[in-house]
C-alpha cells in the first residue's frame, strides 16, 4: 500500500521548497494530496500561483503516514495562526507519524508546541527564536531526530525531499528516483 503524505500550501509558501519536495515525492510513488489553506489557489512567495488539489479543512479528514510544510515568511505565519493546523500536527505527533518543516517552517512547529526538545533545523535567521526550545543544529542541510525531518532551505529541498522519500518508501527507491533526476546522493 502506498505511502500517503499530505502536503501544506499556504499563501506565501515558498515555491521551490513546496514543488521540490511534492514532485519528489511522487516519483517515489508516495501519495502526495497538495491541500491549500484556506483557498485551493495559492499565491506564493515570489507571485507563482499553484492550484492546490483541495482545501486543507477537506484533507485534514482523512488519514496520512507524514505531513510536510513548506517555509516563505508569509506561508509560516499563515500556518502558524491555522488551530486547525495545530490540531492536525498535535495529532501526528501524539502517534508517531512522520512531520516535515523547511526553511521558515519549523517556527510553526514552535507556535504550536510540536516536537519541543528535539534536534531541528530552518533558515539560519531562525536559529535565535528555535534554540530556546529545541537543539538546534546548523551544520547540517536535513536534521531527522525521531518522526522530525526538518530542513534549512530552497538549496536544501532535494535533500529534504529525498530524506522523505527514504523514510517513506526506502533507500533503494528513492536512490533510483535520484539517479533519474541526476541527483548525486551520497
């Protein structure tokens, strides 16, 4: 059975971060639903528009191995002020399933009080205001410390979606899927 993973798309996400890891993903053969929050058409940090697949009040119904957000300023915040998604990422935590945050993202894992005390990472400007709560590493382009896969930014998005990937359908798999993108994993 297939993987399924569902995948955030708030106004102001950052657009590489959120096609690297979704189109990524599907050529591992995971199950990727694109809800956007609030709207099914979403306007992106740099005016790209992208038609999410449903809302994400619509998705938030059904059940996921993972969850994954994409960063941009603008997407975090609007994530950050979503209850709905505070529930939905309580959730998965509470049974063990997979939450994925790049870039600007991991700082609403802080607003919502998820994976406290764990190894992260984000965007370096982001360091000061996740450290308090987390051990923070910033050596390192992808940080998995249990069900937590956090990554720096839209320079690291291969490497995150590809850690996904691994985690999600195995090395093997997503090895192949890299080779056919011309990726080099080490």
């Amino acid at each position: 059975m297939s993987k399924k993973l569902l995948m955030l798309l708030p106004h102001g996400a950052e657009e590489m971060e959120f096609v690297i890891t979704v189109d990524v993903l599907r050529r591992c053969g995971v199950v990727v639903t694109v809800a956007g929050l609030g709207d099914t058409q979403i306007k992106c940090s740099r005016d790209v528009i992208i038609n999410a697949d449903t809302t994400f009040e619509e998705a938030a119904k059904d059940e996921y191995d993972a969850i994954a957000l994409p960063g941009g300023l603008g997407g975090s915040t609007a994530m950050s002020e979503s209850s709905l998604l505070g529930d939905v990422l309580k959730s998965f935590e509470s049974k063990g399933k997979v939450i994925a945050a790049i870039c600007a993202a991991p700082t609403v894992l802080l607003t919502h009080s998820i994976a406290l005390g764990k190894s992260l990472t984000s965007y370096p400007s982001f360091k000061f205001q996740l450290a308090e709560k987390y051990k923070y590493i910033d050596d390192k382009s992808v940080v998995v410390d249990g069900n937590l896969v956090t990554s720096r930014g839209p320079g690291t998005a291969f490497d995150f979606a590809l850690k996904l990937g691994e985690i999600l359908v195995g090395l093997d798999k997503t090895k192949q899927v890299a080779s056919g993108m011309l990726y080099n994993v080490n």
